[in-house]
C-alpha cells in the first residue's frame, strides 16, 4: 500500500565513495552543481555526465536509481523546456507554423535550463544515495558549525534534522498498521469523490497525530532522562576524519571544473 | 464460515532489496466455532498470517478460501468480507479517532450503512460484551478513558460490526492482569455465544484455558497443529521453538522428574489438582 514511498533514499553498500566524508561530499555535491552552471556546451554536459556515471560505477549503485531521482521531477522538467523553448523573444527563427514559434535562443535555452536542472537533481541524488541520513546530518551540522558564532542553532537544526530523518520510518508504518486497522471496520480510503476522500482522512491522521504527539512527548523524556542539554560540550560518537579518499575526490572535482573550464576557452560557442 | 489457508507464501517489499519472506508455503484451515490460539516467537508471521484471513494481505503465492471461495477472486466483495471476518490488531486503541466513545464504537456498523436504530442497539450491544457500562461512557471522549477501558472500546468497535469469525492480535499485550482478565473474559463469552474466535497470544496458560485448537508457527512456517493437550505434550518442539509451556504441564514435568507418578499430558491447574488429589487418597507418596 505505501511501501512505493521511500524517502531517504540510502542505497546501503560498501564502496569508496560511501566511505568519504560527509562534510567532504557535501561540499563536492556543492562545487559539482556550480560546476554545471559553468558550462555552455554539449561537451562540457557530455563531461559531467560521464563523471556522475563513473562516481556511480564506483558507488555500486545502479544508474537507474539515480534516474529514478528523476521521475517526480518529470513535470517541472518538461515545463522548463517547453516553456524556455516556446518564449525566447530575440534569435534566428527556426520554425513558424501558426501561432508557435521556435527561435534559435529558446531551443539553446530549453536544453541549457533542462541539463543543469537534470544534473542538479542527479548530484544531489547520488549524494544522497551514497550518505546516510545521519552522517549527512552530523555532515551539515560540522559544516554549520562556524556559524554558531552568530548564534545560529547548528546543533539543534541537525539534530531535529535527524530526529525527523529517524522517525519517517516509523510513522510510515504506523499509518499503514492504522489504515489496515480503519479498513478492516470497513473504511474505503480509495473510492469516493474528492470531499468524501479527504472526510476517509479523518480516521487515520487523528490516531496518526495522537501517536505522533505520543512519541514525541516519549523521547524528550528519554532525553532528558538521558541528560540531553542542548549541543554545548557534547563529544560525539562518530568523529569525523579526513582521509587519503577525500583528496582524491577533491582532486577529481577540482580536475573535472579544470576540464569544463578549459573547455569553455577553447571551444568558446561549443559545439552546439 | 471456515476459512482455509493453501500453500500461502508472502513476501514483504518483493523484488526490492528490503525483501523479506515472513510466511512459507503456509496451509491450515479455521472450521466454524473453533477457537483456535496462534503462538510462536515474535517476529515468526503470526500478524501477517492473520492479515491474510480478511484480505488486508494479498498472498504472494497461495490461496486464502472463505467457504471455498478465493477471497482474492476478482468477484468477491472483500469490503462485505471485513464485516464478517472482524479484526482486532495490536494495541488496537491506538485506531481511536472520535469525539465520543459511541461514535467510535459506531464507525465499523455506519460503514456497513445500517439504519441509525440498529447501529445504536449494536454500539450498546458491543460495550455490553466488553463490560463498558453505555450510561457511564457513551458520551466520552475515548482519550480519556485508561489503557484497559481503551483497549476494550477499541474492540467493541470490531464486536459492533457482529462479526461470525473474531480474530484478535495479541489483544492482552500490555495490559494488567486484571485487564487481562476481563478481556479473556470477555472472548470466552463470546466463544460460547458461537462466534469462531482466532487469538494470537503469547501466554501459554491463556492458550491453555481458552483454545480448542493451537497452531504453532516458527519463522513463517507452521510447525505443530492440534488440540492444547497434543501440542503443549511436545515439550521440546516448544522449545525449540522458544514457547514454553503452561505452568502446570512444566509444574508436571518437575514432579514426574521426581518421581511422583502423575500422568504426563495435564497442562491445566485443574486437571493437575484432581491427579495429585488422587495419588493422595491412594496413599502414594508424593
Ligand atoms: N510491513 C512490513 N514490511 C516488511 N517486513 C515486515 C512488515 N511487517 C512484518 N515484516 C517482517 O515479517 C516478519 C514477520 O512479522 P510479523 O508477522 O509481524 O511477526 P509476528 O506478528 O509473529 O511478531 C518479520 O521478520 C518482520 O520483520
Ligand atoms: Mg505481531
């Protein structure tokens, strides 16, 4: 019934680049998506897309997984093409027919804005197939950090971060054992128009909110049972370290940026 | 109404990598008016079993029959089915959701679409079988009642649909022995009004006093099937498959051990009590 939803969508398996930082691949998620904004043409597209394919290789992690990260974006993916490619209002014409005009500029800009919105979505995605939640959290708290001199609350957003992370699980399947339990007193969660659709709701979010509540109320208490106080003074667990695999990651971003720069001068127009 | 389970595999998340086979190749058949305790270690296929018997699970591979009829047919009316094969799932009072007690109670008997009048006589007739007085707690909220009030509304809610099969997850986890009790209570009752009963419980001396039949599964399989006498006789099988038996067939088995001549195969305080009586009057030692 639910179990088509995942979200958090770590792909556990051993491999080298499981095993980078996750400080480390945040930031290289970051610099691969600037990366993309930089380049202007087919090959320098052709280039990140052969360096995304090969990290996967590394990652064993089936390509299709990372296209998989792409079907609920497919909408906005096609309205980004068809709306660039129909609404350039300057450019050489390339095809007239009624009403629809299709310039030069909108063709280049349609594939541009639909490429770099492709990779970014696939970075992020193999960054995320690769992390587990909690190191991507621990990551993103370490490189907050610096920002707690200005009193941001880095400690507390990681950690409601991975307290919501933790619990996506856990409420999934409480609202599939509530849903069973409802359907078995005869409730119809699938037929019915729109209102009585969303009235079938009611059963299931109140207890769903009840345990939510419940829960939560639950695991404050563990906490500060636990003498929780907020992240002052904490030592953790996993300590963080870098390692000879994350210079070489760095080495192959920074190299791959260096291609799509160079690139981007020699072949200035590219091959479009 | 029997319901028959035929060579009944299910596989949770199939073809994925969080693939898991909780039932294999699983086959028994429930006849009418039995009252039959499912037992086995957790995590063994005791609640995705007892899925199965209404269609909230659809089997892998395999069959579930009702009187015959394939329950995952394409004709059959499963929704019609529910209200028939009523189910109770763990710490079911965590499915409360209405403002009042009698609201919640009337949720199963308004989706069968009955008319208001019987709907109200079902609601009292449910929390009469579960000992809620209706003057009493009617109009509460059902958050405010305690875990053991809860529990018991929460199954009327299933009693009120009238359902000819009950079939009950664990339903005294978690509760006081008192609550334990009235709940027990409450089944026997039933039980004895007709109602075929299938209770998966993890107290071997509640299956002891209550079953007419014990099925005993290990890791998605069915391992022993029979009368409470034949199954709890299998010492080791329950064992093995880390159950235990009653207190009083393990009280027997001590006794035995040392020497007192006790037939082997009691497993109810009763039954022991008139044994050792005997041996008594006859002068034995013991
Ligand atoms: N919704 C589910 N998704 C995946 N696996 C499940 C699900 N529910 C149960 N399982 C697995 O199936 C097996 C049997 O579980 P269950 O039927 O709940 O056992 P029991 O009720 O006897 O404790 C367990 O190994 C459990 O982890
Ligand atoms: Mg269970």
């Amino acid at each position: 019934m639910l179990n088509n939803i995942t979200i958090g969508q770590y792909y556990p398996v051993k491999s080298c680049i499981h095993d980078l930082d996750p400080r480390v691949k945040i930031l290289l998620t970051i610099a691969l998506i600037v990366a993309v904004f930089l380049v202007h043409s087919a090959i320098g597209y052709a280039l990140v897309l052969g360096f995304l394919y090969l990290t996967c290789r590394l990652a064993h992690v089936p390509f299709r997984m990372l296209l998989k990260g792409l079907k609920p974006l497919r909408w906005i993916l096609v309205l980004t093409f068809v709306l660039n490619l129909f609404f350039a209002a300057d450019g050489d014409i390339l095809l007239q027919w009624q009403f629809i005009t299709i310039r030069k500029q909108g063709l280049l800009n349609a594939l541009h804005y639909s490429l770099r919105l492709l990779f970014l979505v696939m970075g992020t995605s193999l960054l995320t197939l690769t992390t587990s939640p909690i190191q991507l959290s621990d990551g993103m708290e370490m490189l907050m950090s610096p920002l707690k001199v200005i009193h941001f609350p880095a400690h507390e957003l990681a950690m409601m971060m991975s307290i919501a992370l933790r619990f996506i699980p856990t409420l999934m399947d409480e609202t599939d054992k509530i849903m069973k339990a409802q359907m078995a007193r005869g409730a119809d969660f699938e037929s019915g128009n729109l209102i009585a659709r969303a009235k079938a709701m009611v059963p299931l979010l109140v207890p769903l909110f009840v345990s939510a509540f419940r829960r939560a109320g639950d695991l404050a208490m563990a906490m500060e049972a636990r003498c929780y106080h907020g992240g002052e003074g904490r030592t953790r667990l996993r300590v963080l370290k870098l390692g000879r695999g994350d210079l070489w990651a760095s080495l192959a971003v920074a190299g791959l940026i260096g291609l799509i720069i160079v690139e981007g001068i020699v072949l200035p127009g590219g091959l479009w | 109404m029997s319901i028959e389970l035929r060579n009944v595999t299910h596989t949770y998340s199939a073809g994925s990598a969080f693939q898991s086979t909780a039932l294999r190749d699983v086959s028994l058949k429930i006849e009418d008016g039995e009252f039959v305790a499912l037992v086995g270690h957790t995590g063994c296929g005791k609640s995705t079993l007892v899925q199965h018997l209404n269609g909230l699970l659809k089997p892998t591979s395999g069959q579930v029959l009702v009187d015959g009829e394939d329950l995952n047919g394409a004709n059959v009316n499963r929704r019609e089915l529910r209200q028939r094969v009523g189910l109770v799932f763990q710490y079911p009072e965590y499915q409360l959701f209405e403002e009042t007690v009698a609201k919640d109670i009337a949720f199963g008997p308004r989706n069968q679409g009955l008319p208001e009048d019987e709907i109200d006589a079902r609601v009292r007739r449910a929390m009469a079988h579960v000992h809620l007085d209706y003057g009493k707690y009617a109009g509460r909220s059902p958050f405010e009642l305690s875990g053991g009030q809860m529990r018991r509304a929460a199954i009327a809610g299933v009693l009120a649909m009238e359902p000819s099969t009950l079939i009950l997850d664990e339903p005294t986890a978690g509760l006081d022995p008192h609550g334990r009790d009235r709940i027990l209570g409450m089944l026997q009752e039933l039980h004895r009004d007709g109602t075929t009963i299938v209770m998966v419980s993890h107290s071997m001396d509640d299956v002891a006093k209550l079953a007419t039949r014990v099925i005993v599964m290990d890791t998605g399989t069915v391992l022993l099937s029979g009368t409470p006498r034949e199954v709890f006789a299998q010492r080791e099988a329950m064992d093995k498959a880390g159950l235990g038996v009653p207190a009083a067939a393990r009280l027997c088995a001590a006794l035995r051990e040392r020497g007192v001549k006790l037939p082997s195969e009691l497993y109810t305080p009763d039954e022991l009590r008139e044994a050792i009586l005997r041996l008594w009057k006859e002068g034995q030692p013991c």
